[in-house]
C-alpha cells in the first residue's frame, strides 16, 4: 500500500462570491454566478469535504456517487491528458450547489443533467452550480470536460502518489488523495462506486486498468481500451497503467467460479515477475479457505519498472508492484481485496483494519507454509520491540497521531498483534469465523474500528475484551506481556 498523505488548504465556508471569484467562474458568466448567491434557491450547497479526521477535505458532502464513466486520450510525448468524466450521483438532500475534488488540470465545460453549469475552482474543490437545484433523493448526471498534464502528488513522508509519468507512459495511483490529479470526483473511501474507464493511447502501448477489459479497438494508430468495473470501488484503489506491458491470461478456480487472472508486467519485470506469479492460483486458494469467497470477478497484477513508484498498492483486481513482488508481498496485497477493499474504512483513521488483516495474512502464509507460526512472528516483535522495533510503540494502532503516519508501523505490525490477540483469546475456530464473517458482513461496504470491536464481542460473548481493546488497540506505548 501506498505510504502517502496530501495536506491541503481549507475552503472558506460559502458565501457571497467576491468580485475576484466571480471573474473566475468559468465560461458560463459571472452574472449567473452572482445571481446565485443572492436567493431565489430552496436547496443548500453541499460541504467541501466529509470532516475525516486526518483529510478534512477529502470527499465531498451532500451526494453519493453511484458511477464513474471517464473517457481519457492520454500522449506521452507531451504528458497531455484529455478527459470527459461522467459522473452519476444520488443527491443526499436538497443541493443548490456541490463540490468536486479535482487537483490541477483545465475545466473547459460542466453541465448537470445535459444543462451548462456555473463552476468555480478553489484549490483541490470544482464547485459546481447545476442550473436547476437537486432534490433530495434524485438521481443526477454531471459531466465535466478536462485537460491539461496531471500532477504528481509529493506527500509529507516523501512518497509520490497521483500521476507519475514513466518512460513509456504513465502509472496512475490513488492512496489516499492523488486520483483528484487525473479524474474529477467524490475522493473519499466512504463513497464506494462502479467504473467504466475509457483509455486511448498511441498504437502499440497497452493500457490496464481494474475490472474487466470489456472493449479493445484500434484507430487511426490509436488504441482505446475499455476497463469495467462492477463492483464498488473507492477512489483510492483506482488505477491506471499506460506503457509497454506483456499481457497475460488465464484462469483460477474459485469456491464459486473459474475467475479470470490478467497480468501485466514491463519487460525488465516479466522473467522474474512471472516466476512470482506462477504462485497466484495457489495463495488465492488458501486465501479463500482462511478469509472465505473472493469478493471480485477478476485478479491478477500489474508489475511495472522499479523506478516507476516506490511502493506496492492494492489497487482492486490486480495490485500494483514495483518490480517483481516476494511471494509474502504478493500475499499482502491479494488479502487487501477482502480487508481494505471490499470491506473498506470510513475513514483513514481505521486504515489498521487494511494493513493489520493484510500484515498477519502474511504470518498466517508462513505458518502454513513452513515458516515461523504467528506466535513466533509476535514474540519476535514484542521481544524486540525497545530496540529493533522502537517505532512499533510510538502510537496505537487505531489512534495514529496525524496523516503523516497512517501508513507507519504500529498500523501494519502492531495492527497484526491485536488480530493476534484476539485469536489467542477466541481460540482458532471462533477467530477464524471471525474473520470471515467480517469480510462477508460488510462484503462491498465501509467500517470502522467501533464496528469491528463490536463484531468481535458479538463473536465471542463470552469472552472480555476490555483489557486487550485498551492496551493493545488504543493505548499508549508497550503494553504488558499477559
């Protein structure tokens, strides 16, 4: 997963637009804008952000998207992205306005429901004025016309994240923020959606995206690729990678169906990057024994050059890696399907409930697999903890202390010692209903560490867990060994 945070500035709270920001307001005249502000509208803007506790705005308020279609003609010769987003959203109440989270880039037109809208830009936030006002409940459309070079995202722990050009093409990531730096949307893990992403490139470069490849047609010595994706997604595990990949394809046998596997990988990867690979019908297997049925209708990977992203990403379907993964890293991100993905977080504050289920997948692989069991694995942490590890005590695992650190130790490792934990307080079969019952509960949907907690005492009513949520997820520096 990506270990990146993006701080941006807060929006002043709605008011009568100054005459600087009308001049600003786009193509569609500043008298409109004007009159906007001055009554005459039964609905209410909706918020520039959805108040999460470590990427206040992020995400938008007032609506839910329900679809993404985005149309995207990409040159890497001059870095030039051209894009049409159609976005279909349900409004939450009655909206005389909306934002959009966008980062850089050109807006050419916006219009809502086929009607030209007034928009705005302020900083990350594309306000949004449909002619007409939204009721609560309805079912909209927007459409937003872009361009321009998108920008890399450089976050306060160094790593790169948004849309980082490569030799051949590009490599598009989102966690948590950077996909407002190639398509216009509600960017917060909360608002989950289906995608139709469109991508044309010049002949003879592939393009991968998530979901399913629904369309491939070539033109004019262009190629368009068509990705689908029917299961919600958030906008952090988009992806998107443009450039010189061999393409593979198969299948694995699944607990409900033969599921198709696509793989791309550059060519300096694909030697060592297939042999590494070859292992994904086996680790699927044993991850649906252990975590219950595959939420998705396809897997696979995308192995692109190591100096294209510093890190691996979740990214739904087919995981990213920079450079041929280990087989445990492979075991990591495929876990992160069911954790993190299909049952997402509501906020990033609950970001332990990605890295800690995928962190001790990875024990559990080397338990059954001849490696150190878990328990080793934990005494090793705890036992070293003041020395090797010191960093692993530095906060709780639910409680980090700001979005530099979300992706920090205590979230991955000491993540996987409260699941630890609670196994050896449950015993092996309740743990194990446990965890599948998680990823089936909340299959496709959001939860937090409240919800978690309670699932698990709702698990094991017999059992306290007092002790073990306040040392071990909540609390401060190292707790006790029992």
């Amino acid at each position: 997963m990506s270990r990146s945070v993006l701080v941006v500035q807060a929006r002043p709270t709605a008011r009568v637009p100054s005459a600087a920001r009308i001049l600003r307001a786009g193509a569609c005249g500043a008298l409109a804008l004007a009159l906007t502000a001055c009554g005459g509208v039964h609905g209410t803007p909706g918020s520039s952000g959805v108040r999460d506790p470590y990427f206040p705005k992020a995400g938008n308020g007032g609506y839910d998207v329900t679809h993404y279609a985005l149309d995207l003609d990409y040159d890497p010769d001059d870095r030039h992205l051209t894009g049409t987003a159609e976005i279909t959203a349900r409004a939450g109440k009655d909206l005389s306005a909306f934002d959009l989270d966008l980062k850089g880039l050109d807006v050419e037109r916006v219009s809502v429901e086929g009607k030209r809208a007034r928009w705005s830009r302020n900083g990350q936030e594309l306000v949004v004025r449909p002619h007409d006002d939204l009721d609560e409940g309805e079912t909209f459309r927007i459409t937003v016309r872009y361009s321009g070079t998108p920008q890399t995202i450089t976050d306060p722990d160094g790593s790169e994240e948004g849309w980082l050009p490569t030799d051949a093409g590009a490599l598009a990531l989102g966690e948590p923020t950077g996909s407002m730096a190639w398509f216009p949307g509600n960017h917060h893990p909360s608002d989950k959606a289906s995608y139709d992403i469109s991508v044309t490139v010049p002949e003879g470069l592939e393009a991968v995206s998530n979901g399913e490849l629904a369309e491939r047609s070539t033109r004019e010595g262009r190629t368009t690729f068509h990705w689908r994706t029917a299961e919600p997604m958030a906008s952090h595990v988009t992806a998107l990678a443009i450039g010189d990949y061999d393409i593979a394809r198969s299948t694995v046998t699944t607990t409900e169906d033969e599921l198709p596997v696509y793989t791309a990988l550059t060519p300096s990867q694909a030697g060592p990057g297939r042999k590494v690979l070859a292992r994904l019908p086996e680790i699927m297997e044993w991850a649906e024994y252990n975590f219950g049925p595959y939420p998705f209708s396809s897997t696979g990977a995308i192995v692109s050059g190591k100096e294209d992203a510093a890190y691996a990403l979740e990214t739904q379907n087919r995981p990213v890696f920079p450079g041929a993964p280990s087989t445990e890293l492979l075991v990591h991100e495929l876990a992160h399907q069911w954790f993190g993905n299909s049952v997402t977080p509501k906020s990033w504050r609950d970001m332990w409930l990605n890295e800690g289920f995928a962190t001790y997948a990875e024990w559990l692989w080397e338990e059954d697999n001849g490696g150190d069991s878990a328990q080793e694995t934990f005494d090793a942490l705890y036992d070293h903890g003041e020395d090797d590890h010191e960093e692993l005590w530095d906060f709780p695992p639910a409680k980090p202390t700001s979005a530099a650190h979300i992706s920090d130790s205590p979230v991955y490792e000491r993540g996987a010692m409260v699941l630890h934990k609670i196994r050896r307080t449950v015993g092996d079969d309740t743990f194990y209903d446990i965890v599948q019952g998680w990823a089936d509960e909340h299959r496709h949907g959001n939860a937090d560490t409240a919800d978690f907690t309670t699932y698990v005492e709702k698990m094991a009513p017999d059992e306290d867990f007092t002790a073990l949520w306040k040392d071990w997820l909540y609390g401060d520096g190292r707790p006790e060994r029992p």
